[in-house]
C-alpha cells in the first residue's frame, strides 16, 4: 500500500483544479483528503462506501443518457410500436417528473436522481413515437402539453407545497411500479418482446438495483427507497420475460390476423371452406353483357 501511495500522491496532489474542485464537492473535505490525497481508505470505511456510492451514480447518470437510445432506434427503423406500452410509458414519465420535482426541491444530490430526467426527455419521444405508430398521432399535443403544465405546477410551492409534494412522491413510487405492469402485460398477452429493446430492460435492471444501494448511503427517505426496491422487483421480471421470449415470433394478434387473410384458395375458385371465391362471382354477373344483340 505504501508503494502504492508514493506513486499516486504526486499526481493526487497536483490534479487540474476543476477536477480537485469536483471531487471535493462530490466527497466533501474530509473524504476527499482521505481517499484521494491521503490514499488511505482504511481509516473510514464510510467514505469509501460514499465513493463507490457517487462512482455509481455518476455512471448511472452517464448510462441514462443513452438507455433508451436502442429502443428509439427500433421503433423507427420497424416503423412499428407492436410489443411497447404507451400506457406503461405514460405512468413511468409521470412518476419521474414528480420525483425530479421532489429531489431537486429537497436539495438532494444530484447525483442520486439525475438520470431521472434524462430518461424523462427519452419517454418522451418514445411515448410520442408510440402514439404516431399506433395511429393515435393526434394524442401527441395533449400528452407533451400535459406533461409540461404538470412540471411546471409540481416546481411552484405556491401551486404544490412540500407536504402535497411528499404525497405525491408517494404515489410516484406507486406509480412506478405500476408502470411496469401494463408492459408486463404487454409482452405476457402478446407471447413475444416485438420491438421493446433488451438493452433498455437491462440497464433498468442494473440501475435500479444500484440506486437501492445510493439512496440508502446518500438519501436519507424512505420514499425514494421503497420505489427503488419495487422497481427493481419488477425490473427483474421484465428481464426474465426478456430471456424467456428472445426467440419467440411476432405477437399472437398479428400471426392470427395473417392466417386469416392469407386462407389458401382451392382449385375451381373456391376457398377451402367451400365459399364461392370473389373472381366467380364476378364472372358470373359479368357474363350476360357479353352477349351479342340481335
């Protein structure tokens, strides 16, 4: 250990001086000095559980930022919402803009709900692409309008105060668990995951499993952590959906559908269930015309 501390100290003591700034913000003075100019983190377990706890926030935050990128990529190369949830989307965005109005108007660090609204900006557009495909384009206005009028009276504490905004995280974590459930139901009705992207559900999975670990180190609310813990809970059952239903074909409705349109046509111009085909029908009232006039 002593090695190793004559060979980094040089350089921990000469960082450039907004990276030493951060890190004092990020760890406070005392941490700071013991882990990253002392290098000594025997001294304080704690701080080094609250820098495991910022490094995985602060990867969160980063991951977060691109987490919903392959499920945007496939819903506008498939041209198709078949397997997403608008109303699983609907429920999740509106759990996070509360619990970003929550953290930010309780001062919490940033680095425990910052990729809150990150993912917010991408349910967005991913809830809007779901309407467009699903047909229901004109739905797009209202739901971008409700959000923002939401945001905006969740932000005033003359509109929602703090003991209004502490039931409504309350039921934010309620409705973030049951944001999963129609998605749940979506992939269990249909038999297959259609375009819902497998990356996504994974790093869900990754992170809220670690935000349980974050909120109890830097948030001291059990508000927060019960919707972390339910979260993860069904997070877990969309990834096994996910491993279950990774070969599995398009939806059931649609391979329904096919088999109905795509009936096989015996010869003689009849289906196979014994109706006249439309061709014969045609032919049949066609064929007085052509008669000759005597």
């Amino acid at each position: 250990m002593d090695v190793l501390r004559s060979t980094l100290q040089p350089l921990t003591h000469n960082l450039p001086k907004p990276i030493a700034d951060t890190g004092r913000t990020l760890l406070g003075p005392f941490c700071y000095k013991t882990l990253i100019l002392d290098i000594d983190p025997f001294v304080s377990p704690d701080c080094v559980k609250l820098a495991v706890s910022k490094a995985l926030g602060i990867g969160i935050i980063g991951a977060s930022s691109i987490v919903k990128v392959p499920q945007l990529i496939k819903l506008i190369n498939s041209q198709s919402a078949d397997g997403v949830s608008f109303l699983s989307y609907l429920l999740e965005s509106s759990a996070y803009l509360i619990s970003l109005a929550y953290n930010i108007r309780h001062g919490f660090p940033f680095s425990t709900y910052g990729e809150t609204a990150l993912i917010l900006v991408q349910n967005v557009v991913i809830a809007s692409l779901v309407l467009k495909y699903g047909g229901k384009g004109a739905g797009i206005a209202a739901w971008v309008g409700g959000l923002a009028v939401a945001g905006a009276a969740l932000f005033r504490e003359d509109v929602v105060d703090v003991k209004m905004l502490a039931y409504l995280q309350a039921a934010a974590g309620v409705l973030g668990v049951a944001s999963k459930i129609p998605q749940i139901a979506t992939v269990w009705s249909q038999g297959s995951t259609g375009q819902l992207s497998a990356f996504a559900v994974v790093n869900y999975l990754l992170g809220s499993l670690s935000r349980i670990f974050t909120t109890l180190q830097e948030v001291p609310d059990p508000l927060i952590l019960y919707g972390f813990i339910a979260g993860f809970a069904l997070n877990l059952v969309l990834a096994i959906q996910m491993a279950w239903y990774w070969n599995a074909p398009a939806s059931k409705s649609k391979s329904k559908k096919s088999k109905k349109v795509n009936k096989p046509i015996a010869a003689g111009g009849k289906e196979k269930d014994g109706s006249a085909s439309s061709s014969g029908v045609a032919a049949k009232v066609k064929s007085p015309s052509t008669r000759r006039r005597g």
